[in-house]
C-alpha cells in the first residue's frame, strides 16, 4: 500500500485545511453524540488525518520546536543537495504525534524528491516491499511508519536495499526456488518508530542518523497553535493559546485537536473568539484536565494507586486491570506520564510518584516524599 505525493494534498493551505475540516466536521457531528471522542489520544484517525495533512509544516523552516533534529537535519539535506547524492538513512524515534511524518514529508520537499509512504504492518510479504523498491526512481524517499512492525523476510530484504541498493527477488519454490539479484535506484529510507528499543541492531545500524523526538515545551506549542489557528481562521486571544499549550501533553496532534474543539465550542456558545474562559470551560467539558491528561492517561494512574497500592505493578497486570492492550498503555500514556513526572518505570514494574499521588488528590505515603520527580 503505497501512497504517492502526499504533499500534495493543501497546496493551497487555507483551502485545503478548510475544507477538510468541513468535511471532518459534518462526519463528526454524526458520531459526536454517541460517545465524546478521546480528545487528547495521541493516535488520528482517517478524518483527522485529512485535516492533518493541510496543517503540516511542508518546510524545515516552518517545523516549529526540536531544534537540534531541525538544526542536524538541515545539515545533512543541504550536504546531500550540495553532493547531488542522496543523503543517509534516517530513523525517527518517539511517541504517536510528534512529527515524524511530518518530518518525512518535509525531507522529501527539500529535496525535491517524490515520497513513498507505507508502514511496518502495511507489508505482509517481502514481495510487497520488493515491489515498492523496484520501482523507485533514483533519490526517491520511502517513509516506513511503525518499521518496528515489519515482518522478518522484508526487513532481511531492507537491509540488503539498504546497504548496496539491491534486492533478491526469489523465483520458484522450494528447492528449486532462485535468487535473482536486481539493482534499485539510490533511495533515502525514513523509517519512523514509536519504539525503538523492539528494532533489532541490524537495522538500527544501517541508518546513518537517528533522530528521538521530545515532547514539547509549551512556548513552542503555543507557536504551533497560533499557525493552526492562522491555518483554519480562528481567533484566539494570547491567554487562550497558552492555555491550550499547557493541556496539550507536549504533542502538537493534540494541540490542533483542542484547539479545533475549543474553536467549536466558541463558536457554538459565545462569539467564535477563544478567550482564556472559553478555553477552560470548553476544556472542562471535554474532560482534558489541566496536565493535559486524558482518560486513558489518569486511567492508568488510577489503576496504579488505587488498585495496586501506587506500585509496582508489572505493565501486562495494568494493561489487564484497565481492559487496554499492553502497547497501547506502553507507547500511548505511559511516556508522558512519565516525562510529566506523575509515573515511574522501576525495573520492578510501574510506580506512581508522590506528584502521581497528589494529582489525583490524594496523599503520597510517607515512604515516597523523597523520591525526586523527573520532571523539571
Ligand atoms: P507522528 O508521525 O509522529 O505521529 P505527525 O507528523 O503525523 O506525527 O504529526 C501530527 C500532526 O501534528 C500533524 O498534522 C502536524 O500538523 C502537527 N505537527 C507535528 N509536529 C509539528 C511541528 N513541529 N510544527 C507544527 N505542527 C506539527
């Protein structure tokens, strides 16, 4: 499953993000009152990437925050221009909404070359990845989101494409089976991973730059916000954007989605402008408290102090207490809380802080009052 040229969706931004939103607005009403959607998952889904696409940065020099990847990643694409070759493999690691996608995208833009977009899981055979590569033209980017996820046979085939720009297509089966060798144009790999530590070294080593992204401050979430806004025409005052940069949980995906939500509810209730009031109450209602932390999120608190005595608790035990996949808890909550410095990863399972107790309320035992926090 290939997409091709996905820059092209919003050439013209102000349409483009209108637009999708419209059409992301009209589905939404549909679902809205059957359940209120989880405003603050990280995760997208098909509408909101629509609207996600008209509101990406499409130049290094629009990307806002990690300024040392911004500051690397210019380097290596303007040495690669410079060479006329294509620059090194690149792996960006972090949680779900981010930018490494967006990253993706702005690689190629500056580059000025055509990107393929597919995913780990997208790949169920080497087949399907010899595909894709076989047909490359010389320079072209291929994004692999979720590369942690590629079945075994594709990622031997990756690290010969990678290494020599090669690839063995096997004809026939069985004994009788042959491996053809067949050249590939030069190509630049993306690969984007919500979980680095599950990629085997052998492919780690063949990326020639390897990128975490942080979560972000709230300045420069603020800065996002306020482009967002510019993007879909809304007002916001200065103190309702950052409000809304505080609650965003470091990740500029939740940031568009509050600040559409909140937009709605402007626009619904008073007068379209998103003051600080409006932020809080519309805020309030779609149950993001003031850390930023959703259901899910305080969930997992939750079940942490509550029912297993603040800790430590193995990750599979959680995930089981709240009905949730193991993952979900490990790549989706888990990092922010504990970048917030609410939860701690203890080689004896999972512990909720003393700040962990008392953002729910309720008194840490003495015995965690002088555990340091991680948070800053
Ligand atoms: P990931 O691939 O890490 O899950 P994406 O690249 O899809 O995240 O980003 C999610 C959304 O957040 C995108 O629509 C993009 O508009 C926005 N976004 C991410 N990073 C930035 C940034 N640095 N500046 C502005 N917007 C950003």
């Amino acid at each position: 499953m290939t997409v091709k040229g996905d820059g092209e969706v919003g050439e013209d931004a102000l349409t483009g993000a209108e637009e999708a939103e419209l059409a992301a607005r009209r589905r939404a009403m549909d679902r809205e009152a059957a359940d209120a959607p989880d405003v603050v998952s990280a995760l997208a889904d098909a509408d909101e990437r629509a609207i996600e696409s008209a509101l990406r940065p499409k130049r290094l020099t629009e990307f806002t925050g990690q300024a040392r990847v911004r500051e690397q990643l210019s380097l290596i694409l303007t040495s690669a221009l410079r060479r006329g070759r294509p620059p090194d493999h690149l792996l960006l690691s972090g949680p779900p909404g981010l930018g490494k996608t967006t990253i993706a995208m702005i690689v190629a833009a500056e580059l000025g070359a055509p990107l393929r977009i597919t995913s780990g899981p997208a790949i169920e055979r080497s087949g399907d990845l010899a595909a894709i590569l076989s047909t490359l033209s010389e320079g072209e980017v291929v994004f692999i989101d979720e590369i942690h996820r590629l079945a075994r046979p594709a990622e031997e085939m990756l690290y010969l494409a990678m290494e020599d720009f090669r690839v063995d297509v096997v004809i026939g089966k069985g004994p009788g089976a042959t491996a053809i060798p067949l050249d590939i144009a030069p190509f630049t790999l993306v690969g984007a991973t919500t979980r680095s530590g599950l990629l085997p070294a052998p492919l780690r080593d063949r990326f020639g730059f390897t990128a975490h992204l942080d979560f972000y401050a709230p300045e420069e979430l603020e800065q996002i916000i306020r482009r967002s806004a510019g993007l879909l025409g809304v007002t916001l005052t200065d103190e309702g954007a950052a409000e809304l940069s505080t609650r965003s949980r470091g990740t500029p995906r939740i940031a568009n989605r509050l600040l559409r939500r909140v937009r709605d509810y402007a626009e619904v209730r008073a007068d379209g402008v998103v003051t600080l009031e409006i932020a809080r109450t519309a805020l309030e209602i779609y149950e993001v408290d003031e850390y930023g932390l959703d259901r899910l999120d305080r969930g997992v608190l939750e079940a942490v102090v509550r029912r297993f005595g603040g800790g430590p608790v193995g990750l599979s035990t959680l995930a089981v207490a709240l009905g949730e996949e193991a993952e979900t808890v490990e790549v989706v909550a888990e990092p922010f809380l504990v970048r917030r410095g609410l939860l701690a990863r203890t080689p004896r399972g999972r512990m909720a802080t003393a700040a962990g107790w008392t953002h729910l309320g309720l008194t840490p035992p003495p015995s965690l009052a002088e555990l340091p926090t991680l948070f800053d």
